[in-house]
C-alpha cells in the first residue's frame, strides 16, 4: 500500500500536467464552466509545481533549489501585495491570493518547461556522444 501511494505521488510530481488534466475534465464536469474548471485546475497543479520544478532541477544538476523556489514566491508574493496595496488602498485578502496564486501557476509552469526543454536538449546532447 506504502509503494502504491509513493510511487502515485512521485509520477504526480514528475508529471503535473496529468493532474491538470485530470482536475480539469472533474471540475469541468461538475461546473459546466471552462474558466473555473482552469481555475481550479492551476490551483491544484500550483502545489505540485512547487515540488516538481526543484526536483527536475536535481535530477539534472544536482543543485538543491527549494530554497530559492520559496524565496521567489516569497519576493513575488510581496512584491504583488506592494503593487495592489498602491493601486487599490485597501486590499481584499481573497482576491489577492487568488491572483498571487495563479501568477505562481504561471512563472511555475514557465520554469517547468523551461527546465523540460534543457533536459531534452542535454539528453539528446549525451545521447549523440
């Protein structure tokens, strides 16, 4: 049972677009509505990301990146909050998540690719030597 629930979660990890996928055919099922099955799709794959872009960046470099993931997040989250206090005046905690979140899923899923493609590209490279 141990193995089952371990290696579920470590394909998860590895591949986050199948959460999406899957999030996405559920709520889209349930709510009829594209824009808040994407919704919730990004904010259930926005937890994984946090996990898998580190640790494809491991498995490639061997750098430990989950410090800076965090940081990141920590910089961009205060960095929104400074933007919306100076447009707004008074926050709304809710909406400022949301947005802070979903900014998140964005920059996390850029990353993702990004750290895919050097991947490809340097396995390709060691195959061809």
């Amino acid at each position: 049972m141990n193995n089952i629930l371990q290696a579920t979660i470590s394909f998860l990890i590895v591949f986050p677009i199948f959460m999406f996928i899957v999030v996405y055919i559920i709520s889209l099922k349930l709510t009829k509505k594209t824009s808040r099955a994407f919704g919730h799709a990004s904010d259930i794959t926005t937890l994984l990301l946090f996990m898998a872009v580190p640790v494809a960046i491991k498995s490639l470099f061997q750098i430990q990146t989950m410090g800076v993931v965090l940081s990141m997040a920590i910089i961009t989250s205060v960095l929104l909050t400074i933007l919306e206090w100076k447009s707004k005046k008074e926050i709304e905690l809710f909406p400022l998540l949301r947005k802070i979140w979903r900014f998140l899923f964005l920059v996390l899923s850029f990353a993702y690719f990004i750290v895919w493609c050097v991947g490809l590209v340097l396995k390709v490279m060691e195959f061809m030597n």
